[in-house]
C-alpha cells in the first residue's frame, strides 16, 4: 500500500464550484504540504503545515485552503474553482527529525476545472 | 523568493549515450540539496540528498555531485536506458527553522531506443 495516498486522483469541476482534496499518510511525518504543478513552472507550494492546526501559506496561496485536523491528513481546499486552478496537484511528507527534509510525494490529482 | 534554476529544460539521447544535467542555486544559506526522479504519471521519488560541498552520490548509472560554493549540482547519467526517461527535479533547503524546498523547473530527459 502507498504511503501517501490522495483521492480524488482525478476531478473536472466547473467555475465556481468548491472542491476538497484530500491527502492521507501512514509514514508518521509530522510535516505535509500541498504543490501544484504547471507545465513549464515546477513544483509551486501552495500550503505547508509542520503539525496539527499549524497552517503555513507557501508561494501561491490566494485561492486555497487548507485543513490539518489531524497528522495523518491534510485537505486542500478550492472555495470558487477557477479555470486557472486546472493542474496537477501533488501532497507530500516529510519528518522534522534530522533536518534534511526529505520530502515523499503523493500520486497527485489532476484537476479541471471548466 | 529562492531561484533554483535547471538546464537544459529538456533532452534527448540515445540509448547508451552518457549525459548530464545541472542544478543552480544560492550559493548562501545552503542547507541541502535534493535530486528527484519524476516519471509521467507517478509520484516524484527522491534520488540523492546532499549537503557538504564536495559531496557525490551514486546510485547505479546515476550519480550526483554537489559545489555549494559555486552553488551547482550537477547529475550524471551514464549510459542511459529508455527507463531513465524522466523528469530530474532539484530542489534546494536554506534549512534554518524554514524547513520548506525550492524546487526547480526540472530537466526532461527523453532516452530514444
């Protein structure tokens, strides 16, 4: 079983539709973050959270929300999905112990939005 | 905002054909540097972690170095086979109380049989 799991791995939605992404692992990590994907642009955060409750805003945050209730899970969330939000959205973990960062990626969502 | 830069953006070879790849970053505040492997459809999957100038890593055909001074990385990769078709992704960590990575553009690898 994959270590980081995300659902849905793929979404069309219409313009101002909400939408939940959810990110679930069992590696134990107590940090998570959500990216997303252009092409041509890389890995852009978006959110990152070093524990439960703590919410952190990455490079490109407007328009997204985030939700870290518990360690093992980290939602983002689209308020009013726009066509540019259309991309592929990936989570990841990593454990603060020893400071390297290491990061363990998600399958990713793809999301379009219409 | 960090500048992580990768050239070329993208590549093609032959199989067998040995190649190589770089990673730009700042050259202060280094903390780590990290390789990733990104195969379309699947997840990014980490491939080196480096953090002392000078370091080399090697894993198989591909291997790593690291200038923090200079701030490069570059990634080699010797011979290469149709499954080393990827994207190679770096990503730089400033560390401090800031544990987030940098990533950069990336570098499509196309290896044509």
């Amino acid at each position: 079983d994959a270590d980081v799991t995300q659902t849905p791995r793929n979404r069309i939605t219409k313009t101002g539709k909400r939408i939940m992404l959810e990110c679930s692992q069992t590696k134990g990590h107590d940090r998570m973050y959500w990216y997303r994907q252009d092409p041509g642009l890389g890995l852009r955060l978006i959110y990152y959270s070093f524990d439960v409750k703590d919410i952190n805003k990455g490079e490109i945050s407007d328009g997204y929300s985030v939700s870290r209730q518990a360690q093992a899970k980290f939602s983002l969330s689209l308020e009013s999905a726009i066509p540019n939000q259309t991309a592929l959205y990936f989570c990841a973990t990593s454990d603060s112990q020893g400071g390297i960062n290491e990061q363990f990626f998600g399958p990713g969502t793809r999301l379009t939005v219409l | 905002i960090l500048n992580v830069e990768q050239s070329p953006q993208s590549l093609h070879v032959q199989e067998g054909d040995s190649t190589n790849f770089t990673c730009s970053f700042p050259s202060s505040n280094f903390y780590a540097l990290h390789w990733y492997r990104w195969e379309t459809a699947k997840s990014p999957e980490a491939l080196f972690v480096m953090t002392l100038n000078g370091d080399e890593k090697k894993k198989g055909r591909i291997s790593a170095t690291l200038n923090t001074k200079e701030g490069y990385s570059y990634l080699y990769i010797k011979g290469s086979q149709p499954e080393d078709s990827a994207t190679y992704l770096c990503a730089f960590n400033s560390g401090g109380s800031n544990y987030k990575l940098t990533f950069g553009k990336g570098t499509l690898l196309t290896v044509n049989p």
